[in-house]
C-alpha cells in the first residue's frame, strides 16, 4: 500500500513540476493567483502534518516536497511583486 501511495503521490507532485520550472525560467508569476498559493499551500501543510501524525511516508513525503514546491512559487511571486511595486513608484 506504502508504493501505491508513492506512486500516486510521485504523479501529483511531478505534476506540479512544469509549473515550478516555467516560472523559474520565464521570471514570471503573476498569472498565479496570491488566493490560490494560499490555499493550496495550506493543504498540503495540512496533509504533510497529517502524514507525519499517522507516521504515512508516502502522505509526508509527497506532501513536503509539494510544499517545498509551493513555497519556491511563494518565494518567486513575492519577489516579482516587490520588483513590480518599485517600478510603478519610479
């Protein structure tokens, strides 16, 4: 059951990759919604805790590197928007 549910959680997280990796090479985040990084991050956190209270490898461990995921599209967006925000105000 344990490969099962790596396997299904490798899927889900690969899957997220793509998005990730554009942004990172396009430098641009501003069509990802601040309500939607949110609210999916706060999933995935509440997963990950959940997979590590049931000791569930596969739940914590897709689960973290999709947050790790998240955070670096956080991270990204947060910076596009400082930039954004200073070239408005020169």
């Amino acid at each position: 059951m344990t490969i099962l549910g790596l396997l299904a959680g490798a899927c889900t997280t690969a899957s997220f990759l793509p998005q990730v990796l554009r942004t990172v090479r396009t430098g641009r985040a501003t069509d990802i919604s601040w309500g939607w990084l949110a609210l999916f991050s706060t999933g995935v956190a509440g997963w990950l805790a959940y997979g590590l209270v049931k000791s569930d490898l596969a739940i914590a461990l897709t689960n973290a590197i999709t947050l790790a995921l998240v955070i670096t599209l956080v991270v990204l967006k947060a910076a596009q928007s400082r930039a954004g925000a200073r070239s408005w105000s020169a």
